[in-house]
C-alpha cells in the first residue's frame, strides 16, 4: 500500500519558478493536499520514486524536462499503474503520451489547473 | 554547412540547411523542403549528401529540376549553383566546398632574392594605371581611341553599378550612365517578373528637351526576338524602307531608331535594356546629305550596349541576392526577438495571473496572509513588466543622455535601497560603500539609475541562495582620475572565461526563464552613451566584479534659447 493512499493525496510539483510552485503549493495545501516540490526535473523524479505522489505536474521549461530520457522516465512512472497521474506544463511532447486535458498550454488559469489536479488526485485516492 | 537559399519565389528568404539525411523538396507537407509553388511537384526533387559531395536528384517532377539553367536529373551540386524548381530559384552554397579548401596551400610568399633570377623589371604606379581610362587622344589611331573609350565606359559601367542593394537606384544608376554614352532621347529598363515571367518596366528617363509624357511604345515582336534569341537588336523604321527614296516621306515622318540588348546574368536573362532616338525630318534630311546616312545608333553603339546589359545584369543579380539575404536576416532577427519577448511577456502574465488567484483565494476564505502573498507576486511581476518595458524602450532608441550636476552617490543608494527586498528574499546581503568625499559629476541620473539597477539585479540572481552571498555596490574615484568607477561585486557561481563575450549581446540569458537577456546589454549602452565603458572581472565559482566607468569631466549642455522650455523666461536685454 502506498503511502498516498493512507494518506492526503499528495501532488509533486516540478516547476523552476519559485512564483508558481508558491501559488500552487498555497492553493492545493488549503484543499488539504501533501505538496513536494522540485525546480529542477531531475530531482523530481527522485521525489516521484521516494514519496509516490498521486499527481505530477511537470513544467516543460523546467531543467532538463526536454530531455527526452527524462521525460520518458516521468512518462513510465505515469503509466505503470495509472498513478502518479501526470500534467504536463507547456505543450504536449512526443515522448509522453497524455489526454488532451492533461496537457495545459501556458499561459494558464490557475482554477481550471487546481480543479483538474484535484480531479486527478481524487481519481488516484 | 550546407545550404539552400531561396533567392526568388513566395518562400524567398528562407534558408535550408543541408545535412546528412536526405532531403525532399516538394509543395507536399511532408517535404523537410516544403516549397509554396504551385508549379512543382509535390515530391519534387531530392538532395542528398554523399562521398562525393551534395546531390540532387529530380524525382520524375512534372515541370522539371534545373541546374544553372540546364535541366538536369542528377547533379553534384557545387558552390553557387542555382538550383530551379517551378518559380522557385534557391541558391546553394557549401561553406564545406572541396574546391576552396586548398587553395591557401598552394602558395608560399618568399623573399624576391629566393627566386633564382627574379628581378623587377618596371613599375607601374596608380596614377599610370588609371590613364588607360581616361579620355582617348584624339591623334592615336580610331580603332584604338575606340577601343579605349569603349574600356572606359566598362569601367564606369563597373564602378557605377557596384556598392548598392537599392535595385531602384542601381537600374537608375544604369540609365543614367547609357544616355551620358549613347546621344539616346528616351531609355527604359524592363525586369523579368518572376511571378509571372513577362516584361516589367522597372526604370525609364528622357533626355532633357523631350516630353515627358511621350510613352515608350516597345514592340512586342522585337521584345519577343531579344529574349529568345539572347540578342542585341538595332531596328530603325528608316533604314531598309522603301520609303527612304521618296525624301517627301522622311519630311513628314522623320527616323525613328531604336536599340534592344537582353540583360544577360549568369544564369539567365533577368530583363531587356531599350534605348530609342528621334531624328526629325529636317535634321534627318540634312544628316543623310552630309553623311549618307540618316542614323544616329551603329553597329558600335549596339555592341557596347550589349556589354552594357551583361554587366548591368550581373549587377541586377547581385543585388537581388544581397537584398534577399539582408531581408532574410531581417526576418529572422525579427521572429527572434518577437519570440523572446513574448516568451518573457507570458512568464510575467503568467506571474500576475498567479498572484490575482492567490488574492481571490485569501478573499474567499478571509485568509489576509494568502492576499499579501498574491498581492507579493502581482507586485514583483508589474515591477518585472516596468523593466522590461523600460529596457526595451532603453536599447531600441539611441538616445542622448540628459546630463546634470549630480550625487552619485545618492543614486546608487535608491538603487540599493529599492534593490534590498529582492535582495532579503534571495538571502543575498546587498551592501553599498560609498566613497564619502565623492564630488558632484555630470551624468543622466534616470539612466545610470537603470544601467546599476541591472546590474546589482544580475549580481543578487548570481549568487542567490548560496551560502555567505553578498553583493556589494562601491564607488572608486581619486582627484585627476579621468573616470570614476561604480564597481559592483557579487560571490556568485561567476562566469566561464568563454561566456564573458557573450554576455553583452542582446538576448543572452544564463538565468533561464528569470532573464530577458536585455539587461547588461542596456546598462552597456547607457555608460557608453555617457562616454564610458563596462568590463567585466569574473572567476567561475567565487564571483564577478563589474566595473561602470563613468567620465569625470562631462559638462552639462549650456542652455540656449532653443534648448528652453516654452515658460523659461530669458533677460530682458535678450528681447531688446
């Protein structure tokens, strides 16, 4: 059993500005959600293996997001067992594929992105 | 790198780089040469990098692949080919090419005395060459007072059509230089269109004395020889008619002469130069009873004209190409620019955006710690939007500095003092060491505000959350010094030796998204519009120190009369 799943759902944010993971880590831990953060998109994935997060929302501009190795390991994680859900910040990209809805061009509103992060998580839970 | 450039057709300007896999050119969206010509096949050519060199290979097109003119099935390209596929003209070029490799090998200087009996034989200098263009004498022999003339004016003809990327200008320049040599009354000039392959007037003059409004009628027949047959034709409706014997013709109608050369360019006929003349009746008369002839244009005066179009075609060519390139580097600074500054534009909206969900959030639940953080990250972000828009307006003017009797130290410290919140959130120390005794100087405190703002701005990014981080901003300044040196020094991560140089151009960024990559290069040319220089001193992992050096002496504009305000008031005696 994972940790997520005893637990608050829990969101994994890899985004390299400290402006949208505050905005972000603020409004999803006032709807009672476990927040990890990352600036950069290696250090993600080492917080993806460890904590197990029920959603990933990686920023395309993060570093070393287009790297495409590191893109396809944040693509398998998301698709051995449907969890970490992944939201994708930017434009879709070959390497992962992902629901339309799943793919969110910048510049984004934060409301419909809340709402669909705590779609996912609920999904997950 | 190889490369295609398209020199003509609707994607002119484009640029396609040549590399290892194999290209299709085509009108098809498939084609890495995607081509919008509605005269070429939709796979219609490949080009291919093999041992041998670049090649490219019709694919069965309908309307055929040319080479330089000949069309062609396949062909090993080589520098400067033109390549035409429909109405499409792409120029290759191959930086790689074999052929101007070696060159530079292939010759050694040496002194004159290693070369076993060489010797100067005769010098001859500038002065002595030029005579071969001037003015024949009238004693030496016609054949070579001709010939000399006739040099003289390839060699104007050279000069005159060189150094322009105005194609209006240039074909101007043309006609203009053919009436000084021909006694011709009206000229024009006729460019092939390349959308449509006709004749198009694209130049036309009329000797002083003769109406303007009298218009160029150019027959089609005539036109229609000159570029068929690449040749150069003198007609005149005199010569060879009947009517010639009855002198009551010539009375009424007078001659008309007229002369059609083909634009000859290195690949093919680019236009048509047409030149004509009117003798009228009475000179006409007199002109054939003193020389038996009624004509004004000869056979010489064709032959020059024909070399007369070669050059000016070559010239036509060239500038084309120039134009094309200059036009093409145009854009692609444009669409460069563009693209960054909206990508900085999205990043700030994207900041506001997140700031005003916050405020709504803290509302909504009565939360005053969630509005002031949203109310933070608007803030930071109408302050990040001023920036930019102040730098950009900053670099894209040149613009006089609006000197004045000032303490510099006192701007630097607005600077500090508005620098020091950023600061507190990066952890950095930013502290300011004035030189106490500093004197007044002249400089645009406004813009040197700017230009130290962007720096101290670059330094606190620099060593943002490192231990220990610390910038600080000094002034240097000794009596007699001719500058004074703002020096502002971080314990960042430094720059590598190798970055140094670029750091200074426009759009280089090391901070990712944060920067715009306009900052260093305005505060740049804000010094140097005061008369100073910035530099750099930099050690990757323990920091940088930037110097802004600033001219002690500048003086601040002595104020004219031109130089008031509408309400300035000068001495009564001024008015007297």
């Amino acid at each position: 059993m994972s940790q997520s799943s005893r637990l608050s759902p829990c969101v994994l944010i890899v985004e390299p500005s400290a402006e949208e993971r505050e905005v972000l880590r603020t409004s999803l831990e006032r709807r009672g959600m476990r927040i990890w953060e990352a600036a950069e998109a290696k250090a993600g994935l080492e917080l993806a293996r460890l904590h197990e997060p029920d959603v990933i929302v990686l920023d395309l501009e993060t570093q070393h997001a287009e790297d495409e190795q590191v893109q396809f390991e944040y693509g398998s994680q998301a698709v051995a067992d449907a969890r970490p859900a992944l939201i994708i910040l930017g434009r879709a990209c070959r390497t992962i594929a992902l629901p339309k809805d799943q793919v969110i061009a910048k510049p984004y509103h934060y409301g419909p992105l809340i709402h669909k992060i705590e779609q996912l998580a609920a999904k997950a839970a | 790198m190889a490369t295609l450039f398209v020199m003509q057709g609707r994607d002119k300007g484009k640029r396609f780089d040549v590399r290892t896999e194999a290209l299709t050119m085509g009108r098809d969206g498939t084609n890495r040469i995607q081509l919008n010509d509605s005269e070429i096949s939709r796979r219609h050519a490949e080009v291919l990098r093999s041992d041998n060199g670049i090649r490219l290979t019709d694919l069965n097109s309908s309307n055929g692949t040319f080479v330089n003119t000949e069309k062609i099935d396949v062909r090993l390209l080589k520098n400067g080919d033109r390549v035409q596929v429909g109405r499409t003209l792409l120029l290759f070029t191959d930086a790689d090419d074999r052929s101007s490799v070696n060159l530079a090998h292939d010759v050694n200087i040496v002194g004159l005395g290693e070369i076993e009996g060489s010797r100067i034989v005769r010098t001859v200098g500038h002065d002595s060459g030029s005579q071969l263009f001037q003015p024949p004498d009238m004693a030496e022999s016609p054949w070579l007072a001709r010939a000399r003339s006739n040099l003289q004016i390839m060699y104007r003809t050279a000069l005159a059509v060189s150094h322009t990327l105005d194609i209006d200008q240039l074909l101007g320049r043309i006609v203009d230089l053919i009436f000084e040599w021909v006694e011709s009354d009206r000229g024009c000039i006729m460019l092939v269109d390349h959308e449509t392959g006709e004749l198009t007037p694209a130049a036309s003059r009329n000797r002083k004395g003769v109406r303007a409004d009298d218009r160029i009628s150019i027959s089609r027949t005539i036109l229609d020889y000159v570029m068929q047959h690449k040749e150069g034709v003198l007609t005149s409706d005199a010569r060879d008619d009947e009517r010639w014997n009855s002198e009551g013709s010539i009375v009424r109608l007078g001659v008309r002469e007229a002369i059609c050369v083909p634009m000859q360019g290195r690949y093919g006929i680019v236009g048509v130069i047409y030149i004509d003349t009117y003798t009228p009746p009475s000179a006409a008369i007199q002109q054939r009873t003193f020389s038996n002839s009624s004509n004004k244009f000869s056979e010489e005066h064709l032959k020059l004209m024909v070399a007369i179009g070669h050059q000016a075609a070559l010239a036509v060519e060239d500038t084309s190409y120039y134009s094309a390139m200059l036009q093409a580097e145009r854009l692609a600074v444009m669409g460069q620019t563009i693209a960054t500054l909206s990508h900085h534009i999205k990043n700030i909206l994207q900041g506001i955006r997140g700031g005003s969900y916050l405020i709504e959030e803290g509302l909504k639940g009565d939360d005053n710690d969630v509005v002031r953080r949203g109310w933070r990250i608007v803030d930071k972000n109408q302050e990040r939007i001023s920036n930019l828009v102040m730098d950009m307006l900053t670099f894209s003017k040149p613009r006089e500095p609006d000197l004045c009797l000032a303490d510099l130290n006192e701007t630097l410290s607005d600077v500090v003092e508005l620098m020091q919140a950023r600061a507190g959130e990066a952890a950095v120390q930013l502290v300011f060491e004035p030189r106490r005794d500093l004197p007044q100087f002249c400089f645009d405190p406004e813009l040197l505000h700017r230009a130290v703002l962007n720096v101290v701005t670059n330094a606190i990014d620099a060593c943002e959350k490192r231990a220990g981080a610390r910038v600080e901003v000094t002034t240097e300044f000794a009596t007699g010094d001719q500058f004074v040196h703002i020096v502002v020094a971080d314990n960042g991560e430094g720059i590598a030796p190798e970055d140094i140089p670029r750091i200074f151009s426009v759009f280089e960024s090391r901070k990712g998204s944060r920067g715009t990559g306009l900052g260093l290069p305005v505060s740049q040319k804000i010094i140097r519009e005061h008369g100073g220089e910035i530099r750099v001193e930099s050690t990757l992992g323990a920091g940088s120190r930037f110097y802004l050096e600033l001219p002690s002496q500048l003086s601040p504009p002595t104020a004219s009369r031109d130089t008031l305000g509408p309400n300035a008031t000068l001495g009564s005696e001024a008015f007297e």
